[in-house]
C-alpha cells in the first residue's frame, strides 16, 4: 500500500520509546571523536561539552535545552554529520546489539504496521542523523528537528517548528492535515511527560515505562504502559 493512500498513522518518538539511549548525546560522542572535518568554533573534548552543557541547560525547559545543544552544530558541515550517521549506527549495533532497541516498542511497531498506519518519526533529534535508524525499521517519515543551514553549513539554530513539548502536537496536526488524516483514528507512543500533547492530540496512545509523571497520565486514561529496560548510559566510550 503506498503511503500516498494511507489515513491512518502512528506517530513514535525515538529516544527512549524506540531505542535505548539519547542518540543526541551518542552521535556527539561520536562526532567529536571520529569527524575529520573542522568542528568550527566549538573545538573541544566531548567531556567538555558534557560540562558546559550541563551548566548552560540545568534548570530550563527541554525547548530551551534543545535550542543549546544544536548551537554546538555551529560551523560544522552537514556532510561531515550526515557521513557520520550511518558509521555510528553500525558503531552502537555492533556494541549494543539487540540492547539498543526497546523491544515492546519494536513489536508495537510491527502492530501498526501490519494494520495499515503510516510509520512517522517524531523526534527532537536530527533526521541527519537518525536516518539508518529509521531506514532499519522502515519508517515512513520524519518530524525532527531541522538544522539551518547556509552553504552546507549548520548556523547552530534550528529552523521552526521546534519538535519538542507542545510542538510535537503541532508538527503532527500540520502533517495529518497535509495528507487528509484525521488524527483521531491515529496513534502515538512517547516516554517523557513532555510528549502528553501528542499523546492527547491523538484518538490512542501508548507509553514508555521510566517516567512516573506519564505512567500515572496513562493510568487514568486507560493507555497501555510498555515495558523498557535500565536506560543506557549517554557516554558510550567509543574505541577511537
């Protein structure tokens, strides 16, 4: 069935709902140990970065904490991060192997699949990276942050909506109606509290167990709790 003639989608947010660690954070890891290309202004030890973004994101929402983290982009090329993607991916398949995945999230998926939805991505990370990953389950599209940039290079800013919090529920009202989805017969499945507009702004909806401020929403609206394992740690000490 081509995804032209779908109007039905499941909507799935990606770290710690699909996989089994924050891939910002481990393609950064990645990135400052393996890039061969020029970091620009911001040329220091992942560690470091680790520490300044600890204390510029301590205390702010997560758009806010979003927002800071892509400025570390600034003056990268686009081709480094995107030639970069699919190595990492096989970097952290070969280490985690079947840990890196949330099972009952993945058969969820084959669920929604096998019922007809349209597969969609929605993410605050980056589809430049995060693109063998959804190639691998064989995803139908993308709602992730976009990265500005100008001449092949990421200015650090992120060009709107911002697909954090509530604007996850905007991007997927935005792309329903675009394609005549009628986003009460659809479904979305998320970990963070963050995600309850998305959750809200469908007709059903799953959660992620590890986030007692979601369970507790998912309780009193009947939504099904599935189960994931200890979240893997950021720092994936990559072999240089």
């Amino acid at each position: 069935m081509g995804t032209s003639m779908r109007k039905t989608a499941a909507f799935f947010d990606v770290d710690e709902t699909i996989i089994n660690l924050k891939s910002m954070f481990s393609f950064q890891e990645y990135f400052f140990k393996f890039s061969t290309f020029p970091l620009g202004p911001i040329n220091y030890p992942y560690q470091m970065f680790l520490r300044h973004f600890k204390v510029i994101s301590e205390g702010v929402d997560r758009k806010v904490a979003n927002r800071e983290f892509y400025k570390s982009f600034r003056g990268r090329s686009r081709e480094a991060v995107t030639k970069l993607a699919n190595p990492w991916f096989n970097e952290i398949l070969q280490k985690m192997g079947e840990d890196l995945w949330i099972q009952s999230t993945l058969d969820l998926i084959d669920q929604m699949r096998q019922s007809g939805h349209l597969l969609v991505a929605v993410t605050g990370s980056s589809q430049d990276f995060l693109s063998p990953i959804l190639s691998r389950l064989r995803f139908d599209g993308c709602i992730g942050t976009t990265l500005e940039v100008v001449d092949g290079i990421y200015t650090g800013e992120i060009s709107p909506p911002q697909t954090i919090g509530d604007g996850k529920a905007t991007a997927i009202r935005s792309f329903s109606a675009a394609r005549g989805i009628d986003l009460s017969q659809c479904f979305a499945c998320a970990d963070h509290i963050s995600d309850l507009p998305m959750l809200n702004a469908v007709g059903e909806a799953a959660v992620v167990a590890g986030d007692r401020a979601l369970e507790a929403e998912a309780q009193s609206r009947g939504w099904a709790i599935l189960p994931r394992p200890p979240l893997i740690d950021a720092q994936s000490n990559f072999n240089a």
